[in-house]
C-alpha cells in the first residue's frame, strides 16, 4: 500500500460561546482548522486535522500549517502509510521542525492504520482502559462572578474539572482563583492556567495568595526555568504545558522534579506517533497527563479520544471535548460528551467521516500525476 494523493481542505469553526480568551489579552472568535485528507492505491483513505490556537499561542498557525503541507506532500507520495516510524522519519528529514505541520498527516494515516485492520485507533494504541474517560472544562478569562458562572453552569452538565484562564493582572487573578474555588465540592479539581502569562514575580504572588486553595498551577510562565523557578517556591500540584514539546524537555522536566502533570498536545508533538511515544514514556515515569491538542473540531476530538482512552486511567488527569465548544460540526461519528466524561469510538480508524457540505472545495491536492 503507497500514499497517491495528500488534500487539505479550510473550516472555520465559530465558537458557542462567542469568544474564547486567555492570557495577555489574547482572544479568538473564529478557529482556523485543516482537515488533511490521505488517500492511498487501495482505495483506503484516512483524515487527520490541525488546529492551531492562533498565531500568537505556540509557533504554529491555520495558513502555516497548509503551506507547510504544500512543502511536504511530495515527498510522502509513493510511500507505505501504514510505516509510520519510517513515515514520521521521512517528515522530518524533508521539513526540519514545523511539528504541527506534520500532525494531521501522521493522524490519517493511523486513520488508514486502522481502516486497514479493522481495528479502532484505541487498540492500536494498547487498547481502551474504562468505559469512558473523564474530561476538563476550559472557562474562558472574564470577570470572578462571570467565570464562577460558568463553572456553576459546567457542573451542572457533569463535568468535576476546570481549567481557569488566568495569567492576567494578579489581583484580579486571585480573585478569580477563589471566586471558582468557593463554589467547588470535594472531589473536583481546578487548574489554574496562566498559559506562560504572568512574570515570574506575578506567579509568585498569586501562589502565595491562593496557599490556602486546593488548586494546580498550569504553565505560569514563558520559559521552562521560569516555571520551574515558580514551582520551587510553591506546595502547589503543577502542570507544565507549552515548555513541553518533545522527549527531551519531558525527560528534563521528570529529573528536575519540574512538574506532577505534563500536558501532551497532538499537534505539539507532531502527531499520533510521538504523542504516543510522549504518553508511554509519561506511563513509565509514572507521570499524570492531560491528553488534549492545541483545538479543532470533530477530527481532532476523536484522535484525542483515541489516546485518552488507551492511557491507563491512574495516569489519565484528563482530556477535553473541542467539538463541543465549537458551533461547526466538521464530521460524524466523533465521540460526543456525556455528564463530563467521553468514550472513544469503536469503530475502525478514527470512527469518523467528513462532512462534505462543510469542507467545501479543496485548498490543495498532491498526487502521483503531479
């Protein structure tokens, strides 16, 4: 079996909510996804998606990740996707970097893995751990009560996990902290996320004003040593995010003690593959993970699904439903939320179909004939 032709196809995915925003001021409307489209001389055609959060959150944008493809898909042509150690080998020697580039293309052909074999992408992955898996809820930054609302309505719909966009001033930061906090029962758990927002002075006094509170502190800072600096100086759980890009600063983060939880993000990592590798060295280590990507759609939220699932559940912190914040539906058959939690879908590949009327007319095709 050889790759024959790589498509990429531009949604939009609007949000419920009207806006999502986060540290710094930071703000979208409107998510820029690509649904990669991998067909193979079988007939077997397998789909992946990359959804960057913006050009200004990780060095990955909409319009990056189709020119990258654009750069890439010639030299994947011709060959085997179901190879795909050799597959990612040949990603990387043909584009340095850009790991999100690679994302959607690695993710199809676990799609095109799984159509093969009749098997879902969770038991590829070693195979599903529960019913289902539990899932967090982004509230997005306003004002204390604005946010302890949110939270309020989240619970009611079952979901136990929030993660707070905080990392703005720290005044209003605490605030915000106990305001959520106070509303909160035994059992749930809530993240306060600064996404690399706050000086390492910010993070401090905010830790120190919310010593008192059961709560995890997420990526204050902007560097790995500013982190890390900040995680010295609190008894807080702590979660390492967007320093977290790779096996190596994973396993530099394990032996300096850098964090409790690490968050592996598809895209980030540049794919299935190295998320899965990511994940099993997490499983090893005996580190919790939150399994998520950067955002997306219906794609993406049945690729996380699929490595969520086959994560044991003692080291599964918790995962996300993308497909739920956003008002476009990009395919069927994802998997759907229900009372916080969400199961992978048993059937082969991803479980999911495109939906046609949706992508519209194609960004790009590269085939043989080219």
């Amino acid at each position: 079996m050889k790759i024959k032709r790589i498509a990429t196809y531009q949604v939009d995915l609007p949000l419920h909510e009207g806006s999502y925003k986060w540290s710094g001021g930071k703000s979208v409307d409107v998510f820029d996804s690509t649904i990669v489209e991998v067909e193979t001389d079988s007939g077997v055609i397998g789909y992946g998606e990359v959804c960057p959060l913006g050009p200004f959150y990780l060095p990955a944008y909409g319009e990056g990740v189709r020119a990258g493809i654009r750069e890439l898909a010639p030299h994947l042509i011709d060959h085997n996707p179901l190879h795909l150690g050799q597959l990612n080998q040949r990603m990387d020697a043909a584009l340095k970097g850009h790991a999100y580039v690679k994302s959607g293309i690695d993710m199809a052909c676990w799609d095109i893995l799984g159509k093969v074999t009749g098997q879902p992408v969770c038991s590829l992955m070693g195979g599903r751990y529960g019913d289902d898996f539990v899932l967090y809820r982004a509230i997005s930054q306003r004002d204390p009560d604005e946010m302890a609302a949110n939270v309020a309505s989240y619970r009611e719909q079952g979901y136990r996990r929030f993660q707070l966009k905080v990392g703005g001033d720290p005044n209003l930061d605490v605030q915000r902290i106990r305001a959520v906090r106070n509303l909160l029962l035994p059992g749930d758990k809530l993240i306060a996320d600064a996404n690399t927002g706050w000086l390492m002075h910010e993070a401090v006094r905010v830790v120190r004003a919310v010593h008192d509170l059961d709560v995890y502190i997420e990526q204050p800072c902007l560097s790995y040593d500013e982190c890390f600096s900040v995680r010295q100086r609190t008894n807080h759980p702590f979660v390492m995010d967007e320093s977290i890009d790779g096996l190596g600063v994973l396993m530099k983060g394990y032996a300096d003690a850098a964090m409790d939880v690490v968050n592996i993000k598809i895209s980030k990592f540049g794919g299935l593959t190295k998320a899965k590798q990511a994940r099993d060295l997490c499983v090893s280590l005996g580190v919790a993970m939150t399994i998520e990507d950067s955002w997306g759609g219906d794609i993406i939220t049945a690729a996380i699904s699929h490595l969520a699932h086959s994560t044991p559940t003692e080291f599964l912190f918790t995962s996300t439903d993308f497909n739920s914040y956003v008002s476009v539906s990009n395919a069927t058959g994802a998997p759907q939320r229900q009372d916080g939690r969400m199961a992978a879908s048993t059937e082969p590949g991803l479980g999911i179909t495109p939906r046609w009327d949706v992508l519209g007319e194609r960004c790009f095709e590269c085939s043989r004939s080219q």
